[in-house]
C-alpha cells in the first residue's frame, strides 16, 4: 500500500486585506465558519473519546481530553447539564432536547448513527441487513443542517475505509467505491480501524491501516472535508493483547502526519470484563496517553499551521520501510514530524532543501539534537518509531 510521505492541509479561512493578512506561517482555526461549532481558536486541537458518561468527563479532561463524541441514548438534559458544568464540549445526536435544551451551548456538533457504511443487525439479532445507502446519509445530513446550521456534522465510517475486506460490510464488502458517496453527508468525517487487537492476520499488529484510511479519507473527499479518526486505547475484545503506549503514539503520529485533524479515542473494553471507561483504570496506559494528548496540545499552533511541501528529501534504509514526514513553519521556527511507516527498524536521512548553515535539529521530547552536515542529517528509527523535531539555527 502507498502513503503520502508528505501531506497537505485543507483550510477554510477568510481572505482579508494584505495588509492585515497573518503571517504566512500563522495557524488558523478550521472550525471558524459554524458559529455554534467547535473553539475558533488556532491554539485547540480535537481530541476526543468516544461514547463516554458526562460524570467521567473531568477524569478525561486531566488527562488531555478536550471533547466528547456520543452519548449514550441522549443527549438528556442531564447529560448537557453535567458536561456544562464540567466545560467538555460534546459532538452528539440531534434530537428535540439538543435543540432545545438551556445547556445546549456545549454541543458543538451533531453526528449520524455510527457505522452506516457496516451491515445493519436487524432487531431481534435475526441476522443483518446491507449497509445504510449513502444516499440516505447525504439526505440526513441535508435535514441535519435545516434544523441548525450553526454546527458542523460528524459522520464516523467503519473499518471497511481501510480494509477492503472487511466482512462486516456484509454485501457491500470490497466495495471502497461507495466511501466517496457516504463522504458528501458531513462535514467532518471519521473512521475507525483497531490493528493491534484485529483477530485478522491480514490486518493485525500492522499499524499502518490507521494512516491508510486518513489518506483514502482525504482522498475521497478531495481534502474539502475536515478528516478526523479513531484510535485504539484499550484491548476492545482481545483477552491477549491490548495496545502499549508506545503504539498509541505511533498510530496518533502516523495519523497527524498523514492529513488527520482530529483524534477520537476508543476506550471501551467488552472483555473479559466490561469497562466503559477502560483508560482510567489503567494507570500504565493513562499516564502514557496523557503524555502523548499533553505534546499534541503543545504543538497544536503548529499543527494548525500551513504545511511546507516538497521542504525536505527523505531517503530510508532499508528502502522497504518508508519514513513518512509532515512539515510546519510556526512563528518563525520549523518542524518536521516523522513516523516509521512498518514494524521493522530504519535509518532516515533527511535533507533539507533551502539550509542554511550552522543549523540543528531539536528532537522534542528526547533531550538530544542533530546537527545538520551539508542540509542534511539521518537518524535511527525503530519499529513503528516517531521523532519530531524543529529545526533552527544552533544557540
């Protein structure tokens, strides 16, 4: 499979003279034009979890989370009234409370059902029906929208938006053509795909699944939507393995770098025992995701930034592990974020096309730098490895 080794971003903004336009390399804010959506502020980035009760929503918050998707059959009164007072925004059905409700300040989306592009189970649990036609997604997010427009509408798609074979599409398994039909009802839209707990050989523990539907995403909706998905964080239904920290990152980074503007965090956990809010129970893997929404946050101008195409060369060895890179330019300093696209070790080299001299590359987070020689320099990659640095003249 192919992935992009650097991605550009849609933005959606408002041209203003140019003598009062920002700088070049100012973040901007994809959200500014639902007047009721999601923060206008080019210092936010989404990070969500999915389907999680309002009463654990300043749990979440401590540890990085910025967002609710979904609440369980709501939205109620009480459900808006708790996320409000514990100021977590929510992305949620549209029904008659939402529209109504004194709380409802804190919805800042609405979304479809989950999943429609996946066989439907019929009540009863007597089998299954196709999947939901795009058709009736694209005239439910028309009706969405004429009851308020002031928000954006979310639309979250199944595994098949990777994994062509995926059989739980029932009659419409290895049909990736109906994506770029289901793509036209929203204007954000996600997907979910899990590969560490995948009971597919085909698809398990191979990591790059995740930025393979960020890229076909962008690719169907011909970067005119925002792109957003989901990302493992905790072992679903598998009694054997569960994600470590270290391949949440990957998956977040790969994710990042690939064009995805928003993360939603699965954390529900159905066995052997069932956990609504798995993360937070887990003291390992909390501490490493808090880590990881912590950097997010910290770099979020930047990642809200406009992207530098064709700024850097990247060569690997071996040649059969690509190493994916995305590049920023923010308030004067630039960025290159970068991820081993396999599960096999890499050396990179890196070169810079317009360097300049006595220049160094500060890798974040890892306490070290890489002098560049001639505009250029490599660096080690494990399996699955991510390395970010920012790159400016040596102190």
């Amino acid at each position: 499979m192919s992935l992009l080794m650097v991605t550009s971003m849609c933005m959606f903004w408002t041209a203003v003279p140019a003598d009062q336009a920002p700088p070049p390399d100012a973040a901007r804010s994809v959200y500014q034009r639902w007047e009721h959506g999601l923060p206008n502020d080019p210092g936010f980035f989404p990070v969500a979890v999915w389907l999680q009760a309002p009463r654990n929503a300043k749990r979440f918050q401590a540890a990085g989370i910025n967002l609710y998707v979904g609440l369980w059959n709501g939205p109620t009164e009480e459900q808006l009234a708790a996320l409000k007072e514990a100021g977590m925004p929510v992305i949620c059905d549209q029904n008659r409370v939402g529209l109504t409700s004194p709380h409802a300040d804190v919805i800042v989306g609405w979304m479809h059902g989950d999943e429609p592009d996946n066989a439907q189970a019929r009540r009863g649990g007597n089998g299954y029906d196709p999947p939901i036609l795009p058709s009736r997604i694209e005239a439910d997010y028309r009706e969405i929208q004429q009851r308020d427009a002031t928000r954006p509408v979310l639309l979250n798609l199944g595994q098949g938006v990777a994994y062509d074979h995926w059989i739980g599409r029932g009659v419409r398994t290895n049909h990736p053509e109906d994506y770029a039909e289901y793509v036209k009802g929203c204007d954000i839209v996600s997907f979910d795909i899990y590969p560490v707990v995948h009971d597919r050989e085909e698809v398990a523990g191979k990591l790059e699944f995740v930025p393979l539907g960020v890229e076909r995403l962008r690719h169907w909706t011909r970067d005119e939507k925002i792109v957003w998905n989901c990302i493992e964080c905790s072992r679903i239904s598998n009694t054997q393995v569960k994600p470590t920290a270290e391949q949440i990152r990957a998956e977040v980074w790969m994710s990042l770098i690939h064009g995805s503007r928003g993360l939603i965090y699965f954390v529900h956990q159905f066995e052997p025992s069932f956990q609504e809010a798995s993360l937070l129970e887990d003291a390992e893997l909390l501490a490493g995701v808090t880590a990881i929404n912590q950097q997010i946050h910290e770099l979020a101008p930047v990642l809200n930034s406009p992207t530098v195409d064709d700024a850097v060369q990247v060569t690997s060895s071996p040649t059969a592990v690509p190493i994916a890179t995305l590049c920023k330019r923010h308030d004067g300093a630039t960025y290159l974020f970068a991820a081993c696209m396999r599960n096999q070790p890499a050396q990179a080299t890196i070169e810079w096309r317009d360097a300049s001299p006595d220049m160094a590359a500060q890798v974040l987070g890892e306490n070290r730098s890489i002098p560049l020689q001639n505009g250029r320099f490599q660096d080690d990659f494990g399996p699955y490895g991510v390395h970010l640095y920012r790159v400016q003249k040596n102190q």
